[in-house]
C-alpha cells in the first residue's frame, strides 16, 4: 500500500469581500472566481501552467455556469490542459473542494491543485414558474404563428411573478436565521454574547489589517482593495440598538444584522501541492492540510440545522487522537454569532456529548484567546461557496510564522451540515 504524502498548502489568495449590491453589482461568479484565481496563477508564477486539477464551485449559481471552474481556470490563464471540477456543499464547497483535492495528493494521484468557490448575491438568478418557462419552451420550438398563438394558450399575467432567491430549507420551511433563533434560544445564548462575539470579530479583522497581515492575500477587482464590511469602530452600544433581523414578532429574538453576517459577494482560492512539487518551483509551503471530516444531522427533527459541525469536529479528533488542549488556534466560521456560541456550549455539555457525539466526557472548554484571532465571517463577510478557501488561507498564513502550532476549522453548512479540517505548522 502506498504510503500518504503530506499535503502542502502553498498559499492563496482572494479578492476583497463586498456587501451584496455594492462593489461587485455588475460581477458574475464566473469574473470573481476567475479573479482570484489569476491572482493565485500570479502569485505563484503559475499562468499558463497545467494544474493537476481546479475544483470549485458556487452556492447561488446560475444554468449559464454549469462549467464554472473549468471556465474561470481558462479565464484565469491557466494552461488549458488543467481540468476543472465544479462542485458544491452549501458554505463548505471550496473547504471541502481543498480536502477532496488534498485526499487525491495525498494518495499520489495528482501533485498540485487549486480549491476555490465564488457567490454573488448581487447577480442571483430570479426565475419565472414551471408553467410560463414550459410556454417560453414551445414558443422556441414553434414553426408557424399558429403554434406560437398555441403556445400561450390560457396565459395569465401571474404567471409572470418571479421566483426570488431565497434561503429556506426545503424540508423546514425555515430560513437559517430562523433556524438559528432555535438554536440560540434552546441553548440560553443572550443577545449580549452574541453582540460581543461581533465587536470582537470586527475588532480582530481591523486589527489584522493595521498589521498587514492580508497586504499579500488579497487581489483587487472592481476597484475594491479590502473587505468592504470591516468596521474598526464597531461597539456594543451601537450593536445593541438594532432590531431583531429573523424574529421580529415574539419580543425574544436576539438575531440582527450586526451579529449574523451580511449577503456577501466574493470569491477567494488556495493552492495544494505535494512537498516535490512545491518544492522543484521553488515555492513556500505555508502550512499542512492534515486531515477533513463531513458530518450531518437530522435537523427536520429536531437537532440544531447549524450544530452538525460539533459533530465532524469530535470524530476528526477521536480519529486524530487529539483534544482540544492539542489545538493551538480555531477558526470557525461565524455564520451567525449565535452558531459559534451554540457550537462552543454544546462541546462544553456532559449531556450533548454523551447523547450526540457519543463520548463519556465533554470536549471541553476553549479558550476565547485561541478563536479566531484575526477576525471571521461576521467582520469580513460569507460569500457562501468563497468562505471555506479564506478561511484555510488564513490559517495556513496564521501557521506559517510559528512553528509546531496546530488549527482547527470548523464550518457550519445549510441542509444540517458541517466540514472541518486540521491544519498543522510546516516546522
């Protein structure tokens, strides 16, 4: 049997994350993704080069990019013999497309590959209904006026009212902040904490820029050159005169626009290689991707649709062998303040972890210290499918200055569920 290689994580980048509606109104997935691709092709001296294979994707995506990572390697001047895979798994595609593609280096059929994912809120598809696309076909296929008047037989103008964009599970009905109201109130998290988690997230991300940590992560487009949704001044008093965003009528929600994060367009991308590769270009090999775990659970019955992350995490470190006192940083995604909150007393719970995650003891405590130390998703933004690949980027940055350190990602994904991964220092 062969024996695994390292996976090295050589770098990435991405361009700024926006607010939807904002900087990127007139850009597609496609011109995003192939941005922060090109930037990486740059960075790391790779245009025109064959990659091994691109695998990307986007959440919010249209029939039009149905070859999304193929076409936006192409666009991003990579050679044309590199392939490209298009995938999805809500928030966790390009984490995911990174362990996929580290799984295949790993086992030594491929020496380098590109993890991406790209969404756009501003150019989400609106559709019509079944019945007027049905008339809109037989209009296509019409070949005389008679078969064109035919076509539209019985036609109402409601027929015409677009199917907006929206973000409710199919099998709840329920919007993920509204899932999240649930799972804030079931686990006693005050609007407070989460308020606080906020200011801290902002604080972090404006305090890492001032050091300059992102000055070689991030490739302008559209004119924009940092993450349009940071906010150095961010407080509590401000946070705490904000209405509840997904619970407007009961008087108890504790959700609002400042502590869940905002629509947001970007895309960002991370370059995986073996050691021989990396090492015959003469290229740094920041970090390791060491090992991945996907999990789900039965959130139409009950469980938490954002807390299945509590379960990949607990079996990628029994399998590891690892406690949370072998961790030396976490980065978990804040899809809402209150999902991190939830996440960090469900670990800390005899019950839980004895009836969910099946150990007869908790995890444990983290320290507060130890998370996401640069800032997350609430300061920078979540465009869904991008948000993976930033956050291993950042960590393989984060890593790369201290030696014999380990990271935990943690990403917490629509349709109940979660992928994380561990990353160790490359000395």
């Amino acid at each position: 049997m062969t024996e695994l290689r390292k996976v090295a994580i050589v770098g990435s980048a991405r361009i700024p994350f926006a607010r939807g509606h904002t900087a990127y109104a007139d850009e597609t997935n496609l011109s995003m993704l192939a941005t922060a691709i090109g930037g990486l092709a740059d960075k790391y001296g790779l245009k025109g080069e064959k990659i091994d294979e691109v695998m990307a994707g986007a959440v919010i995506g249209h029939s039009r990019d149905f070859n999304l990572a193929r076409e936006a390697l192409l666009d991003a001047g990579l050679s044309p013999r590199t392939p490209g895979t298009t995938m999805q798994i809500a928030c966790g595609t390009s984490l995911q497309a990174a362990l996929t593609l580290g799984a295949k280096i790993a086992a030594g059929e491929i020496e380098s590959g590109i993890a991406a994912g790209s969404d756009s809120v501003s150019d989400s598809p609106v559709v019509f209904g079944t019945k007027f696309a049905h008339r809109m076909i037989g209009l296509s296929k019409a070949r005389s006026l008679g078969e064109r008047f035919k076509a539209f037989k019985g036609f109402s103008f409601g027929e015409l009212k677009p199917v907006a964009p929206s973000t409710q599970e199919p099998r709840t009905g329920l919007s993920m902040g509204q899932h999240c109201e649930l799972m804030a109130r079931e686990w006693g998290i005050s609007r407070k904490a989460q308020d606080e988690l906020a200011v801290a997230s902002h604080r972090n991300a404006a305090r890492a820029y001032d050091e300059g940590f992102h000055d070689d992560l991030l490739v302008p487009c559209a004119g924009l050159v940092r993450d349009n949704n940071v906010r150095a001044d961010a407080n509590l008093d401000k946070m705490s005169t904000l209405k509840p965003a997904f619970d407007k009528t009961s008087g108890h929600g504790t959700l609002t626009a400042a502590n869940s994060t905002p629509l947001t367009d970007g895309a960002s991308a991370v370059l995986l290689a073996s050691e021989d590769w990396a090492r015959a270009r003469g290229l740094p090999v920041l970090a390791y991707l060491t090992m991945g775990r996907v999990a789900g659970n039965d959130f139409a019955h009950g469980e938490g649709l954002l807390m299945a992350p509590t379960i990949a995490v607990s079996e990628l470190l029994a399998r590891a062998g690892l406690g949370f006192d072998d961790i030396d940083y976490f980065e978990l995604h804040e899809a809402f303040a209150a999902q991190v909150l939830c996440t960090l007393r469900a670990w800390n719970d005899a019950q839980y972890c004895k009836d969910v995650l099946g150990r007869d003891s908790v995890l444990g405590p983290i320290d507060p210290a130890k998370i996401n130390v640069k800032g997350s998703s609430l300061a920078y933004g979540h465009p869904f499918a991008a948000t993976g690949a930033r956050i291993l980027g950042l960590t393989a940055k984060l890593l790369s200055t201290q030696p014999g350190k380990r990271a935990l990602i943690s990403v917490c994904t629509a349709g109940g569920m979660g992928v994380t991964a561990l990353v160790e220092s490359a000395a």
